[in-house]
C-alpha cells in the first residue's frame, strides 16, 4: 500500500473512531467500547500467533485473570490504577511460568498448554467464591477517574478506552519495529535460521508469548471497567478458539488486523442478532473457507487484488 | 480400601475412553502431520448419530454400524480431502485453525440444529451392579474399559502386526522411504483417517451414556485425548492408553481424595508435570529437529 493511502485510512478511521460515540445511543457507545477490549486483547494475541507464530488457545484466561484483578483489588478499596498494573504484570508472570515448560519441547505444546490453562482458570473463577464470587460473580465494578476527570460516563470511559488502545497500539508498533521485534518475525518466518543467527529462540518466543498475555491483562481490566460486572462466563475455553481465530480471520501478523478481526467477532453478531445461533456456525465454516482460499486473513485481500493486478498488467506487456 | 478400589476401576473406565478418543488424534498426527482439534466433536456428533437412528426404531447395534459407515466417508475421507489434504501443504497452523473453526461450527450447528439440552442414550451394557470382594462395580464401567481395551489393543496388534497396518507406521515413520519401498503412501493416511472415525464412534458409543449427549460434550472429551496423548507420549500409540489411564485414574482419585471441583485441572497439572520431567511423554521418544 502506498504511504498516502495509509495516511488516508488511518485519518478516516481516526475520524470514525473519535466521532461515532457522540452519534450513537448508549448501547452503540457500549458495543464500541467491547470492541476495543478485544482489539487490546488480540493485539496481544496477534503478537504470540501472528509474529512469534505460536498457537495460544488460552487468551480469554488472562483477559478473565486480568478483570477480577482490577474488580477484586477495587472492591478490596484499593484502585483502578494499582489494580492495572496488577493486571499486566500477573498476566505476564503467568504467562512466562505457562510458555516455559510448554516450549522446551514442541512449539505445538503452548497449544495443549494454553488449552489447559484456560480450563484450570475457569474452575478457579467459579469455584474460589471467596475471592471471585463464584458463579454470581462480582458486581459494581467501579470506574477510574484520569486527575479529578470521572469517567463514570460511557462516552468519557469509551474515549479512555480508545486513548489506552492507541498508547498500546503505538508501543506494540514500536516494538515490532525494534531490533527485538525484527528478531521475532524472524523466528516465526524460519525459527532454525533465526537460531543460527544468534537469535535465542526459546527466550524470544516465551517473551512474546508473556507479552501477549500482558496486553489481554490490561483488556481484561478495561472489560472490568466497562461492564462493570465480571463473572467467569465470557473467560471460558470457547472464547480463546474464537479470539484465536478473530486473528487469523483479520489477518494473522498484521498490524491492523485485530482490529478488522474483533469487528468481525464481535460487532458482527450484534448486527446479524436474527441469525442467532447460526452466527457461530456461519463464522465456523467461513474460518475453514477462509485458512483454504485467504490464508493472509481479511487484510490480505488488497495484497492479492494488488498482486493479481501486477500478474494481469505484466500478462498484457509481455503480448506484442 | 474398597472406595478407593471402586474409584479405581470407575477411573480406568473413564481412561480408557480418553485413550480411545486420543488414539485416533496420535494416528492422525503420525500419519500425516493433522492436529485435529475438533477430536472431540468428532465424538459428539456420531453420538447424535446413534441417537437419531435408533429413534428412528434401528436396535442399537445397527445404527451404531449405519453411523460408523456413514463416520468414516464423512468424518473420515471427507475431512480428509476436504480440509486436511489441502491445507497440510503449508504447515500444520492452517490445519489447527481450521479444526477448530471447524470444532465452532459443527458444535453450534447440533445446538442450533438440533438440541441444546442434554439427551440420555442407551448403554450397550446396562446398569447393573456386582459385588467382587466387597466392591461395587457398575457394568457400564467393567463393560467399557474392557471394550476400549480390545479396541485399543486390537488397533495396537492391527499396526504392529498386519502388512497395511505396517505399512502405515512406516509412512508415520518415514513417508519418502516408505514411497521408496512401494508403499500406497496417501491410501495409508486415507486408512488412518478412516480408523480415526471408527475409534470416534466407539468412543461415541462407551462414553455416551454416562456423559449424555449434548452438543459440548466434544469440549472437555477433546481435552482429554489430547492431553491423554501428549502425556503418553505424542509419537507412541501405546503410550497413549498409558496417558488415558493415568489422566483417568487420577482425575478420579483427585476428585475423591483432593478437591473434586478441580477435577478437570487434573490433566493439566499431570501435563506440565510430564513436560518438565520427561519432555518427549511417558512413553515416546525424542524427536530430533530435521533442518
């Protein structure tokens, strides 16, 4: 894509994603504001699948770890700024303590691992009442306020939202573009030249790995403030396939594609709500159709359109 | 003494059909590089499939014989060419998404489909009870441990001792040399998936009446093979009924003796534990990295 072009998109999308809110009613607001919390998670995710090239299916976990830290540290008195930090960190702990037996052997390992994972914090959330209220969950999660600012409202928490998406967003852009970030594409692209390269492969993919999980503690926390009620339904095993997949269908290793891949997994739904339960079917069977005949994900389309283009140009310059 | 001897056997049941579920996921991973993570649905629906023909007045075992048939085109050569054959060509990452956007797909559509309840399904053994020494043993669990023992074993004997089931470890092994010495290589991996479906339905068939049917049961079953197998040792056939077992006896030991709402953490704590101690499974062996 040319330089103009990206600008072009980005500054429509900045216009969409600052001037939408205050033309929808409360529940658009609110939709909007989920979105973010799953382009912050799969941001993360993007980092583990698409440049470090792992399979994680453990996702929603440490999106879950990440909301009852904040609920439980703000319902405890404390706030939502320490139980932030609190988030990340433990989800970044948790993850180098999960990827590190897990990858000694077969990259394919973090799989089994994260699956695993996912089904062991889902017991914990409902069986641990004492500290997650079990099954009915913790209620009146509170809502930060940014020096003195309240963002009590729903357009004030979803610009708060928005700002931390781009905060995150512009330091996972930096990172990919850092020495680091080159060493991890290159271990996804081919991890046995990357390791002759000198690039320690292990400690490069459990980075990433813990990394990813960091950036859904932080989701989680958002989740935690927006919905205000956290309980261990939306952290379930089944949530982590479809955040695995909300990646690859956006377009696994590219920087936008979470963002197109969270609209697709959960704005999409809202609108095709007279389709119910057949949605995940339909979403199913469009992932398999998908992998087939659009490996690169939905953004990996102007790619192709591009490079048939070329094929078709040079096709009609080679004739006489 | 005789609870624990009860929760023994109960659990050796319960492993028995993991190793079932997660034998055909290692044949599928041996032969032709395929992680099925949608090996769970791949029980759920034949189960639905008994279910519907015997509600349509078929006895038991025919509709059990009407779905493997129907399993085995289906889940077998039609996942095959449908899904597998194609997407190996680039890695084994497009097969993982597309199994479980697979697994998505084929668990709502029962749901959305069919039912969302829990539907009870006959036992081929029926419940009665024996005293042996002073235990209590269902012959529901007697009758499915030793089925899935025979068929686990009897999988076992089919690839150490026929000429094709030979022929398929060699193709799991080495498919290049095993083109060399004339071996029908893609017609072996076709057998593969076929036993992969067959295995499924009679993990269906065992595993059914105490779970029910329900269009989730694919979750936590699919859980365990593959931690079944990946304990046992991911390259070892034998090693997974030792993976199943173990997971199965301890998960009930756990659920008696520890906590038994963490039941199902069981087969990841035994999972990690494996990794850290003896990487390549209880049974397998290491593999070397190829360039």
């Amino acid at each position: 894509m040319t330089r103009r072009s990206h600008w072009l998109i980005g500054g429509a999308a900045a216009v969409v994603l600052l001037g939408a809110p205050g033309l929808l009613r409360g529940y658009g607001v609110y939709l909007l504001g989920y979105w973010l919390v799953f382009v912050v998670a799969t941001m993360g995710l993007n980092l583990t699948v698409g440049y470090a090239g792992q399979v994680s299916l453990g996702h929603a976990a440490f999106l879950g770890v990440g909301a009852y830290s904040v609920a439980i540290a703000m319902k405890a008195g404390c706030s939502f700024w320490l139980g932030l930090p609190v988030a990340a960190a433990l989800c970044f702990v948790l993850g180098l303590g999960l990827g590190f037996p897990a990858l000694r052997v077969q990259s394919i390992y973090l799989a089994f691992a994260t699956l695993g994972f996912n089904v062991a914090m889902w017991l914990v959330m409902r069986n641990e009442e004492w500290l997650t209220g079990g099954t009915s969950g913790i209620n009146d999660v509170g809502r930060p306020a940014v020096l003195g600012w309240s963002l009590s409202g729903s357009l004030a928490y979803y610009y708060f939202e928005l700002a931390v998406a781009a905060v995150l967003g512009a330091l996972l852009w930096r990172l990919l573009r850092s020495p680091w970030g080159k060493a991890f594409t290159a271990l996804r692209d081919n991890p046995i030249r990357a390791e002759s390269l000198g690039i320690d492969v292990q400690a490069y993919t459990l980075l990433a790995f813990a990394i990813g999980a960091a950036y859904a503690g932080v989701a989680g926390a958002l989740f935690a403030g927006l919905v205000q009620f956290v309980e261990p339904t939306p952290f379930s095993l089944g949530a982590s396939f479809l955040m695995y997949l909300m990646v690859v269908v956006g377009g696994a290793g590219s920087f936008f594609g979470p963002a197109v891949g969270a609209a697709v997994g959960v704005l999409l739904p809202e609108w095709l709500r007279f389709a119910q339960g057949w949605y995940l079917v339909a979403f199913g069977a469009c992932v398999v159709l998908l992998v087939r005949w659009l490996p690169g994900g939905l953004l990996g389309i102007p790619d192709r359109v591009r490079a048939r283009r070329a094929r078709a140009a040079a096709a009609t310059r080679g004739r006489p | 003494m005789a609870d624990f001897l009860q929760l023994l056997v109960s659990g050796l049941a319960t492993g028995s059909i993991y190793a079932l579920a997660g034998l055909g996921f290692t044949l599928l991973w041996q032969a032709s590089g395929t992680l099925n993570f949608a090996q769970g649905e791949f029980v759920m629906l034949p189960a639905f499939g008994i279910l519907a023909l015997s509600g349509l007045g078929l006895p038991l075992p025919v509709a059990f014989a009407v779905t493997c048939a129907v399993a085995v085109v289906v889940l077998g050569w039609g996942f095959k060419r449908g899904i597998a054959d194609p997407l190996l060509r680039s890695g084994h990452m497009p097969v993982v998404v597309a199994t479980l956007g697979l697994s998505i797909a084929l668990r709502n559509a029962v749901r959305a489909g069919y039912s969302a309840e829990a539907h009870p399904f006959p036992s081929v053994f029926g419940d009665d009870l024996f005293h042996i020494a002073g235990v209590v043993v269902t012959r529901i669990d007697l009758g499915t441990l030793a089925a899935a023992l025979v068929l686990v074993l009897g999988t076992q004997a089919f690839l150490a001792r026929t000429v094709t089931g030979r022929a398929m470890q060699a193709v799991a092994q080495d498919p290049d040399s095993a083109v060399v010495v004339g071996i029908d290589v893609p017609r072996m991996i076709l057998y593969a998936f076929a036993v992969n479906a067959v295995l499924a339905c009679a993990a269906a068939l065992l595993v059914t009446p105490t779970y029910l049917a329900k269009f989730d049961m694919g979750e936590s079953l699919g859980t365990k093979a593959f931690f079944a197998a990946v304990i046992g040792g991911f390259n070892n056939a034998r090693g997974t009924l030792l993976g199943g077992i173990v997971v199965g006896v301890c998960e009930n030991l756990a659920a008696a003796y520890v906590s038994a709402s963490y039941k199902d953490a069981v087969a990841l704590a035994l999972f990690l534990f494996v990794l850290l101690v003896r990487p390549q499974g209880l049974l397998g062996k290491p593999v070397e990295r190829r360039v």
